[in-house]
C-alpha cells in the first residue's frame, strides 16, 4: 500500500516538473524593436508597426532561459512602463500569435487606445514586464485617453497648438505642432473602440 503511494506521488511530481519549467519568466525574456514614432487612435492608427519600421520581436524564456512556445498572444501586451499613460481598446495591442518553437511572437499590427507616452514602453506577460526597454513614442487625437475622440480632445488639442512643440499633439511627429497636426486630428475626430 504505502509503496503503491509512493510510486503514485513520485508519478505526480513527475508530471509536475514539466509544467513548472514552462512558466514564463519576464525576467529572463526579451523584447526588441527599432526606435520610433507611430499613432495609435481608438478606431486604429494609420499605419501598423511594419508599415512604420518598429516590428517588436518578443522571446519568452523560462526561469532557466528555455524558450516556451504556445504562450498565448492574449497573455503578450504592449503597455507603457506606466499603464496609466496609455489606454487601449480592450482586447487589442496583444501580439501577433501565440509564442512558436523557438519562444518568439512579435508585434506587428495597428495599435488602438489613447493617450500619450514618449518611448520607454514595455512588453508585459501576464501583467509583469519583460525588463527590456522599448523605444517607441505613442500619441492619439485620444488625447486624455477616455477611448473617444471628441471636444475635450479639441479642447486639449488647441491649447497645444500654442505651444512651440507638445509632444502630445504632434500627431505627424515632427517636432512642431503646426497645420499637419491638425490635419491628422481631424480626420480621427469621433473616433472610437470597435464594438
Ligand atoms: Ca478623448
Ligand atoms: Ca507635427
């Protein structure tokens, strides 16, 4: 009886000891990308990471450095290292796919939320960040990030407009907020999340 026990917890620890090194551990992953600028709207930017050049490659490790593959892309999120400073439609800005053989997804679509954050982002597995830092700025017409374009955003938008350069309203990235800023907002006013 206590062998037929024995034999049984060793059969369990077995099978546990799998599972245990598929964890992932952010600490041990990376994330990389170019540096960059891109729009991100509530209803989508106009352009995907690809077509802006900033491609993320993510490589999810385990504690001891192996690849994990199969993690799936809802538990992948691109974030600022603030959370706050960007909102995104739920579901959205998650990668590409599942993690393959080799631990590696990427990140390589249109991003959709609000709000506002100059590089320093961070790729998070299931909430925890991969340490590596991503160079990215982000801004939306979704200026104060409540997931809708609408007069608060203009309201903030025409204060900005005044100032030589605010990095939140230089929409078409180049260092001054002028005529081309306000010709991207436009065309993004009254946007908002996908049902
Ligand atoms: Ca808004
Ligand atoms: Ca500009």
């Amino acid at each position: 009886m206590y062998r037929r026990v024995f034999a049984l917890a060793l059969g369990i620890v077995a099978l546990a000891q799998p599972a245990l090194a598929q964890v992932p551990d952010p600490a041990m992953s990376t994330a990389t990308s170019a540096s960059g600028h891109i729009l991100m709207s509530p209803g989508g930017g106009y352009e995907s990471l690809a077509d802006a050049g900033l491609t993320i490659t993510v490589v999810i490790n385990d504690s001891g450095g192996s690849p994990i593959s199969g993690v799936a892309a809802d538990r992948i999120r691109l974030d600022s290292s603030n959370p706050a400073d960007l909102v995104e439609c739920a579901a959205d800005n998650i990668a590409d796919g599942a993690t393959d053989g080799t631990g590696t997804t990427t990140f390589s679509g249109i991003l959709f939320g609000g709000g506002f954050k100059q590089g320093d982002l961070r790729v998070y597995v299931d909430g925890v960040a991969i340490p590596s830092v991503i160079d990215i700025e982000i801004n939306s017409p979704d200026n104060d990030a409540s997931l809708q374009v609408d007069i608060v955003d203009v309201v903030n938008f025409a204060a900005d407009l005044a100032l030589p350069t605010a990095f939140r309203s230089d929409l078409w990235r180049d260092d001054v907020t002028d005529i081309a800023d306000i010709s991207v907002f436009s065309s993004f006013f009254v946007d908002f999340c996908a049902p």
